[in-house]
C-alpha cells in the first residue's frame, strides 16, 4: 500500500518510523513544506529498512502522492507567545484548507487520516474541505488515550494490556470520557473484580494519568510523538489489511443519535474502506453526561472557526 505523510515534524516523522518497522506499507512519501527536512528523513528511514521492512521511501511534492491509497495529514502550525486557542485554531484551519486542497488534487481515492491536534475540530475541517464521504476521513482522536488507559490498567493489575478491554471516548482532550462502567479484563468485568484490585483511590490516579498524559510528556520533554506514531502505524495496518478492527477514532459523522455533525471518538469498525461501522458503548449515567458535554466544547470550537 502506498502511504503518504504530510507535515515531517515530530509525529510525522515518528508515524513513518513505525510504519517502516512495522511493514504496513510498500511505499511512503514524506511532504513537507520544509523539503530538506523531508529529504534528511526519507533517507534515515532508508537506513532503517534492513532492521524491518522493505519500504520505497521518497520525499516528494504533493504531486507525488499520485495514487497512494492513506494520506496522513500530521501538518499544521504551533501556537505563537500571546495567541489565544481560537487564533491558533484559525490559522491552523487556514493551513489545513491549502493542504487538503492539494492532496485531493492529487491523490482523490486516498483515504485521509488527520493526526494534527486539536485533532477532532481538525477531522470536522477536513471533512468540510474535502467534501470526501466521511468514512474516509478519520482523525486518530483518542487511540491513543485508549492505549494509555489500557496500559495503565495493565500495569495496576499485573496483567498484559493486551488482555484489557477498555475504551476512552469523546474529545481527545480535557473533556475526554474513560468508559470505566463497561471496562473489561481476561472478559470480566471490573466491576467483577474484588475492590482490592481497584480501589476509588487507585481508579483516580489512573484517571488522571490517562487525562494528564500530555502535559506530564511535554514539559519533560516539549511534545508527544511516539505513541500517536504507533498509533498512526496500527490504523495504516488495520486500513492496509482490512481488518475490520475496533478503535477509537474520530469522524465527522459521530454515529450515535444526538451526536451527528460533530467529530468525536467512539469504536470504529475499521478496515479497507476507512471506517465501516460504528459500536455504540454501553455507558453509564454519568459517562453519557460526560460525553454529551464532550461533545458540546467540541461543537462550540467547531462553531468559533465557521465549521
């Protein structure tokens, strides 16, 4: 499968590491308005294929994007000393217009995967810009909250994250939903384990751990990367092979009644097409309250740049 990476800052460039490890595609070309850097990094990534896959890498212009089947949008500007969020989002809404633009241009099969945050007001732009069906338009949204919450599960219980089944919906933000009511592990459900294992106290420290993840690996070390990068490279696998999966993505039609119009994560049925389906979770009182109000900031960000 050929892929397409726009934007060769951190997350691009840590997506197209994990893509070459992983072997999810025969073909990747880096775009970046910064062409030396794309240049540097394709060639690094070369090096790197003889410890995981065979992979044709180039950097290229939007032009060479001709027939690749994913295009990762993982481009978009940093906020300035001073600039309110609202400003910040605007030009980055101005950005994403040109970009977007020109890989319909060239590339107008493509299914489209935004990674550039704030990701879910950013999946609704390219939903706008694209005019692309939706299921062909995912944003990573919260696959890698999930990821984090499921780990640290794992971790508190002693047992492989593989092994737990559990989702965080809504906005990948602050206003995120950890679905702990249908939340499951080995099948059993937490609520079935004794209370030793998870106490209120330890529910909360993971809570906010999963929630406060961000801002713990920023001021360490001023952005996150990795884990969004595997994240990038398991939808690529989970499009490349049709694997009709399940994750947490973001998507311009939410699929839930209440919830059209704005894009916010839920479990998606994921597989060649894009997004195929979506699940509806079992949800708690509180956790669809929570989850409407995720919602809500989402459609008031939404509203603010004209979408």
């Amino acid at each position: 499968m050929k892929v397409g990476i726009v934007g060769s800052g951190f997350v691009g460039s840590s997506a197209a590491f994990a893509i070459v490890l992983r072997g999810v595609a025969s073909e990747l070309v880096l775009v970046d308005i910064n062409r030396k850097l794309a240049v540097a990094h394709a060639e690094d990534l070369l090096h790197a294929t003889p410890f995981g896959s065979p992979t044709v890498i180039s950097a290229g212009e939007y032009a060479e994007l001709n027939s690749a089947e994913l295009v990762i949008l993982a481009c978009g500007v940093g906020q300035k000393p001073g600039e309110t969020r609202l400003q910040l989002l605007e030009r980055n809404a101005k950005v994403f217009e040109s970009v977007t633009s020109q890989v319909m241009r060239h590339a107008p099969n493509a299914i489209l995967l935004v990674a550039s945050n704030p990701v879910d007001v950013m999946t609704q732009a390219v939903g706008t810009f694209s005019g692309l069906p939706s299921a062909r338009v995912i944003g990573s949204g919260t696959i890698l909250d999930t990821a984090r919450f499921r780990a640290l599960l794992g971790e508190h219980l002693d047992i492989s994250p593989q092994s737990v089944h559990a989702y965080v919906i809504g906005e990948h933000g602050d206003s995120e939903v950890l679905v702990w009511s249908s939340a499951k592990v080995g099948g059993i459900p937490l609520h079935d384990l004794s209370s030793a294992h998870l106490t209120i106290e330890a529910r909360k420290r993971i809570d906010d751990a999963v929630r406060r993840a961000a801002y713990k690996i920023i001021d360490g070390k001023g952005a996150t990367y990795y884990g969004i990068g595997a994240g990038l490279a398991r939808i690529t696998r989970a499009i490349r092979d049709n694997e009709r999966t399940v994750l947490t993505l973001s998507t311009p039609l939410a699929g839930i009644q209440g919830f059209e119009g704005v894009s916010l994560s839920l479990p998606r049925v994921v597989g060649s097409e894009g997004i195929v389906s979506t699940l509806q979770p079992s949800l708690s009182d509180e956790e669809w309250r929570e989850l409407q109000r995720s919602a809500a900031i989402l459609r008031e960000a939404e509203r603010q740049i004209g979408l």
